[in-house]
C-alpha cells in the first residue's frame, strides 16, 4: 500500500493564503470558495445552478461541489 499523502500547508496557512477558485461549467463561470469542512478537512466549495442543453432542450442542473486537500484532514493546525 502507498504511504499516505501529508499536506504541504498548514490549516492556518490555507486559511490565510488560499483563494476563491474560478471553475466553468459549461461555459459559465462560477466561484468556489476557500472553506473549512466539518470533518476538521480544508479546500474548496461551489454550490449553484445552471442550465444545460440536452437534445435543443434547456435543462435545470443543480451543482454541489467539494473540491478538498488531500491529506488536509491530518495537517497541522497553528
């Protein structure tokens, strides 16, 4: 079995030096933002709504997004 990954940052350091992310989702720009989990984990999170084309018809879509730090959980925190 591989080692686990450790986290280069720290969670103070997340905290203080991360950004909201940009990301597209079928052309439309959305903003994730710096978040700190419930589960002591850190990273991104988007939640919102667009429409996608399927066969000419506009369709609804609801987005929930988590993006975390892999091995975040374990970091150190300050």
């Amino acid at each position: 079995m591989p080692p686990k990954t450790s986290c280069p940052v720290t969670a103070a350091q997340f905290a203080e030096k991360a950004e909201p992310l940009r990301i597209s989702i079928n052309g439309q720009e959305m903003l994730a933002e710096v978040k700190a989990f419930s589960t002591g984990s850190f990273g991104w999170y988007l939640n919102g709504k667009t429409v996608i084309t399927v066969d000419g018809k506009a369709v609804s879509v609801q987005i929930g997004m988590n993006m975390t730090v892999v091995g975040s959980k374990e970091a150190a925190r300050e």
